[in-house]
C-alpha cells in the first residue's frame, strides 16, 4: 500500500471529498489542479487552494494552454454553449475533453514520481453513466498499468472511487465535515451555480439522495426534469 | 489498421526518420513537438517543424511549462549539467523526464481523437539500454490499453519502431532522403551538437554502425571511448 500520494484536486465536489478521505488514509504530499482552459476553471481551482491550505497540503497548479488551442469541446472557452438539462449521452459528449483523465494521470504519475510519491488518488466516478471512457474501471487499470510499468518508482492510479455515485460523495464529505459552499461544479462558470446545466442537476440530485442539506447558492432551483 | 495518424516528432534523428517512414504508411495528418523545457528544445523544434513543412504535413507545437517548474531532471533548463561520455546508468537516469512518454502519448492521443485521427506514431525505442521505463514494449502495451479504452475512437499507440536500435533509423532514413543536417540530438543545446555527451556518442556510434556518412557538425569528434 502505498504511503505518499498526491491527489487529483480540481475544486469539484468529487474530487474535494477525495482529498480529505485521501488524507485519512495516506500521507498526501501534494493537491494538484489542472487549468486547462475550461469555463469554470477559474471557480473551482480557487476551491482547490482553500481545501488544501485548510488541511496544510501542498497545492500546485498546472496549466496546460494546449488544450483551449487545440482540443474541441463545449466545456472549454471558446467552446459551444453548456446544454442546460439533464445530461443525456448526446448533450454530454459534447462536453468531453478527449482523453482528459488519461492526460491529468499522466501528469501527475511523473510528478508522483519525481517528488518520491507512490500513488496517485483520483476521483473520477462513472456515476450513474458511462459516457466518459476514461472515468470507466477498465481504463483506471489500463493506466495503472501503463503509470506502473513507465515509471522508476512504480506509481499506482488510486481510483478507488471509480465504481461510487456522486451521492457517496456528499455523505463522505458530510461525515469529514466539508464545507460544500467551497466546491464548485456548474460548467457554465458564472458568478454562481446556474442550477440547470447537467452538472448542476447532477450536484442537487446527490444531495437529495444523500440525504443532506445542500448548502449550494443556485440562480435557478427549477424542479429537475425527470430523466429521459 | 489505422488511416490517419499524428507523429510525435520532437526534432531528433529518430522521430524525424518515424514521420518519413510513417508518411509512406498512413495518412499522416499533423506532426506534434513538445517544447517542454529542455535544455535542446529549441534546436529540435525548427528542424521537426523544417521536414513536416518539407512533406506538406500540419506541423503544431504544445508547450508544456509545467515540467521545467515541477519536474526534476537534467535534461531540462534549471537542472544540473549534462553528464560527458558513454551513457551509463547512473548518469543517464539524471537525464530522465519522469514518465515523459507517457504524458506526450496522452496528450497526442487526446489531440488525435479531437481530430479524428486513429493512431499516434512514437518513435521510441529501447537501443542498447532499457533504463528509460517508459520505452520499453510493455509501457507502450500498456499504453496502447489506455488509450484504445479512454478514448471515443480507441486511438492507438504505434510504437512499431520499440525494438529497433538508433543505426536502423539511420539506414532507414538514408533510404529515404532524409537530410540529417535538419536533425538535432545533443542535449546540451549549443550552437552544435558537442559531440561528447551521451547522445552524441550514441548519433556518432549509429552513423558508424549503419555504414552511412554522417553529415553532423560536432564541436568535438575525440574518438569515442569504449562502453564501461
């Protein structure tokens, strides 16, 4: 089992409940974030800062420009308008970053390995879709292996989480005391969460079913549609 | 088998052979270089850049700043001095980029999925020593799993050339009009290849051993020394 980990940190909900379980488990030695040119990047990664400054845990970010310029995807400036609704398997590809987990665990495996860490913890959970191929079981082993085999100290992919639904992660974050009002989710990234994109619909349906208040400020609490 | 392909051609001997050899293969729809901070990247940059123009092929830079602040090695600018003589274990693995094959193939695989792309041509290989993990052809299996399942158009990895040695690429590129006056290897990064660090031996050694003149201009050309 491994000791040091860094931990994928984008300021999401998700990945903020990774990092305080994270910190129950291991010794976490970094929090990375990525700005990779998304429309909400600029809320979440100051989220990311707060929860790891709370928990005295090194955060660093990376930047990768490359993405914005040369990658299509609705989610990123410059990009189509976020749908509102619930994600449906049409509306949600267009949000995609290709390949976008494979690339942050890549990235994180050589800095694991460079700072003496011998894993890396990532949040991503398929939830109720399958839509991202690279949040699936399947490609967490894959690059498990590949971090394994193509790095000196061996780094392991913790994605332990890859099988849990998003309302696993309000309970966790509940129990360990979380301050939810610090996260951010919408993709639109306005000043506040817009309560209507899928990502938005997704956080206020995890609260229900988690059973916890949802302390998060919408612009709209329309009731959500029922899946199609 | 794929159609279109992209090419991770840094600019050195080897990927510049790749990118010739694989335009007679495929569809070969854009060159990909990294400028990642190395001490050399702006000697290879212009001369990957010089044969995709030469060959009529999309030519696009990524650069990567994050490495030269996060990553420790002296490959990069800010890292110690580049070691003289044969390369051996111990000085070579101060060269290393941790897991640097494995973020380029990520970042290339996504860019070929954003494209429509079906596969990334690396020009990797193992040569005399395997102390680079992630050139070896279990990485790039490893690899290729990650990609072929985080990915909407299952991108391969065609790591073709991971068992050939640096004189093959030689021969090969001889064959193929390559100039190799339009190729940089030297990790120092001079005005001219120096001659005397661990990748001028191996380029001065692949020339000898392919029977092929080798056109470089070094500032040194002592006879190499015998491998420890």
């Amino acid at each position: 089992m491994p000791q040091k980990v860094i931990v994928l940190v984008s300021g999401g909900m998700d990945s903020v409940v990774a990092l305080y379980h994270a910190h129950k488990q291991y010794e976490v030695v970094a929090g990375l974030s990525f700005n990779y040119g998304s429309k909400h990047n600029h809320q979440e990664i100051p989220c990311a800062a707060w929860h790891c400054d709370r928990l005295r845990i090194r955060h660093r970010v990376v930047t990768l420009d490359f993405m914005e310029n040369l990658f299509k995807s609705s989610l990123l400036r410059g990009g189509a308008k976020i749908p509102n609704g619930h994600y449906e398997e049409k509306t949600m590809q267009q949000t995609v970053v290709p390949f976008r987990n494979g690339i942050l665990l890549a990235i994180a495996g050589g800095y694991a390995d460079s700072i003496g860490a011998q894993g890396v913890v990532i949040a991503a959970h398929a939830g109720d879709h399958t839509i991202y191929p690279d949040c699936r079981k399947e490609f967490m082993d894959a690059m498990n292996e590949a971090l394994k085999l193509g790095t000196y100290g061996h780094i392991q992919v913790l994605g332990q989480f890859v099988n849990l639904t998003k309302s696993w992660f309000v309970s966790r974050g509940h129990e360990l005391g979380v301050d939810f009002t610090k996260t951010w989710s919408c993709y639109k990234g306005d000043a506040i969460h817009c309560g209507v994109c899928g990502t938005c619909v997704e956080r206020r349906e995890a609260f229900i079913q988690a059973k916890v208040d949802d302390p998060t400020v919408y612009a709209s609490t329309d009731p959500i549609p029922p899946k199609p």
